[in-house]
C-alpha cells in the first residue's frame, strides 16, 4: 500500500486544505483499473491524520485493494456552516471530483463507501443519507443520526454550524433524508452502525436503531462493550470493510 497526503485548494473553503490517501500501489499505477474507495471521517476536535495514527485502517484496506481518503473537516458537523466554510459541499461535491483527477478512484456507486466515528459518524450518516446515488454503503461508528447528548443542540458548535435555523427538512436532517429514499424509491444504501454499550451517545444510537429496524433498509445494528475509545473505532473499522464484502487481494 502507498499513503500520500495530499495539499490541494479547496474553492468551496476558500482555502489550502490537507487529506491523506492510502492506495492499493500495484492496481494504482495501472490506469484501466479504478479503485473503489472509502471516504473515512474523522471525529470532533480530530483531523486527517487520526485513522492512520491511532488504527489499523491501513493494514484492513490492503486485505481488499481498497482505497481510502482520510479529509479534514474541523468541528464543522460536516455541514456548509452558517459561520464557517462549507464542508459539505467541499465532502460531498468537491473533494471526491478532485481526488478522482489525481488517484484512479472509481466513481460508480457500488464502488464508494462512506464511514466515520462521532462527529465524523453523524457526518457519514447525513452525507450518505442525503446523496444514495453516489455511496452504496454507509458506516456510523459512536453516533447516531443526530447526536443529541454533551449539551450540543443547545451549544456553541450547534449555533455556529446551523445558526440558530430549524434545519428539519434540509441535508443536515438525516431522519428526513431517509424517508425520502424510501417515499420517492431512491437507491438505498446498506448501513453499518455500531457503538459502545458504555459510550456516551449510545442513546443517540439507539434511537437511530430504532427508526431503521423494520424499515427495507438493509441495516446492521452493532453494540458491544466498550467507549467512546480508539479501541472500539479500531475493531468496528475493521468489521465495516468486512461488511463491504469487497472480493479479497
């Protein structure tokens, strides 16, 4: 496998902005083979380096040839903030349109996966949720479609992210993103969702359980002992690219 980080201009930030790549290197360098890739979000007050510091994500992408890109969202919630950058349109529009001119990443569906703890799993939640044509898979790690503990609905992120606006109704509504794959019969993605029996936002996950079960989406609830821990991110990583049930190297 080969990591790169990459420095590219964000125009929907604004700005300079880091991502680090792992790529499967003996398929990379062949240009008629395009990887499917895994869009891996990093938690609130982490960045791009977290999954390849403190998991095994490179070693469970290699078993696979699957490529995985690790952005930096901030303590944005993944959202176009109302006092901030526009990290959703930069997540979902730009980043995948710039990484798939540098890196021979596939942009077919069922070649792109969506997955990321806390913050970043809310995130996968929301942007999966709210765009089925272009992920087939989405993996929550420690959140739930809204993460309603630690006082943010009423804190200082929720106000900077959403500026005091009823977002019902908007992408940033992953329940309502949901019912509309099912009302209008959009492309439904299979999701992965797992938390820590002792993790704070395990009521958040819960309720999210309980709105897919007994839905046609085809949903895997996992809840197993542990925290909000590296620990967990790492072993439940692992399971969601077993989930993907990519063809093994």
């Amino acid at each position: 496998m080969a990591v790169a980080k990459a420095r590219i201009f964000s125009d929907a930030l604004g700005m300079a902005v880091t991502v680090n790549v792992i790529l499967p290197q003996e398929k990379d360098l062949r240009p008629d083979v395009k990887l499917p890739v895994l869009w891996l979000l990093h938690g609130a007050f982490g960045t791009y380096s977290d999954w390849l510091r403190l998991t095994g994500i490179e070693r469970y992408a290699r078993k696979y040839d699957l490529a995985v890109v690790m952005p930096a969202a901030q303590n944005s919630g993944y959202a176009d903030m109302a006092h901030g950058g526009k990290y959703y349109t930069y997540i979902a529009d730009e980043l995948p349109k710039k990484m798939r001119l540098l890196f021979n990443l596939s942009d077919r569906r069922e070649d792109n996966f969506i997955a990321g703890l806390s913050m970043g799993g809310k995130g996968s939640m929301m942007i999966g949720l709210a765009n089925p044509d272009k992920y087939s898979v989405i993996g929550c790690l420690s959140a739930g479609i809204e993460n309603v503990q630690g006082g943010f609905a009423r804190g200082r992120r929720h106000e900077l992210i959403c500026g005091g606006q009823d977002v019902s109704g908007t992408y940033q509504d992953g329940f309502s993103s949901a019912k509309k794959i099912l009302e209008q019969g959009l492309p439904m993605p299979r999701i992965f969702h797992a938390c820590g029996t002792e993790d704070f936002l395990l009521e958040s996950a819960r309720a999210t359980r309980d709105f897919f079960q007994g839905t046609p989406f085809e949903y895997t609830y996992v809840e197993a002992p542990g925290a909000h821990t590296w620990d967990f991110w790492d072993e439940h990583i692992r399971q969601f690219i077993e989930f993907l049930h990519l063809p093994e190297k």
